[in-house]
C-alpha cells in the first residue's frame, strides 16, 4: 500500500532552482532500513540516480550533482524535498522519487513521475 506522489512547478526557469516534494503514504519515511530517493530520466536517456535520505536523515548524492542537490524531509508530514539549484534546460527531465531496500537491493515503490522542464 506504499504510494509515492511527486509535485511541483512543471516549468521552472534557468539559474533558478528547482524544488518538488514527494507525498509518501502507506509507510513511514523513518521505518529503519529504508531509503528515499530522487531519479530522473532526460528525454532520450536513462535513469539518473540524485541521492537519498535514509530512515536515520542520513543523505546520499550522486558526485556529478551533489554540488547543486539538497534532499530534505519533514517527518511530521512524511514528506521528501529535493533543490536542485543554478537549473539549466540540461535538467529537464522526468523526476521521480521512489523507496529502495537493502533487503531487495532495488527500488520497490515508486512514484509516477513529474515532468519538469527548465525553459526561459
């Protein structure tokens, strides 16, 4: 019954940043073991591993984009965050969040994905 939903602006513009939240229901986005994730996939290309947040608030970056990432969360709301800053049209993309487990070592949950293009 795990459901991940994404929102935020669709359109954001270059040099900002951009900024979606994902709705976790169904599980605890502190339950132990368990780690929340951003992915996205550009047009034309592959999955794009971000980062995580773990059950402790321990985070997780990819190199290439820790620079300009910040994963958050509010326990109170069993919400995820992400800020990407400095966008570029290069970041347009389809953004998910999704549940990964060490038990699995995959992805289990994932959210359906919210478009989001950087344009001027």
């Amino acid at each position: 019954q795990v459901q991940l939903q994404e929102s935020g602006p669709g359109l954001v513009k270059p040099s900002q940043t951009l900024s979606l939240t994902c709705t976790v229901s169904g599980a605890s986005i502190t339950t132990n073991n368990y780690y929340w994730s951003w992915i996205r996939q550009p047009p034309g290309k592959g999955l794009e591993r971000m980062g995580a947040i773990a059950y402790d608030g321990s985070t997780y970056y990819n190199p290439s984009l820790k620079s300009r990432t910040s994963i958050s969360r509010d326990t109170s709301k069993n919400h995820l965050t992400l800020q990407l800053s400095s966008a570029t049209p290069e970041d347009t993309a389809v953004y998910y969040c999704a549940r990964y487990t060490d038990t699995l070592i995959a992805w289990d949950y994932w959210g359906q994905g919210t478009q989001v293009t950087v344009s001027s």
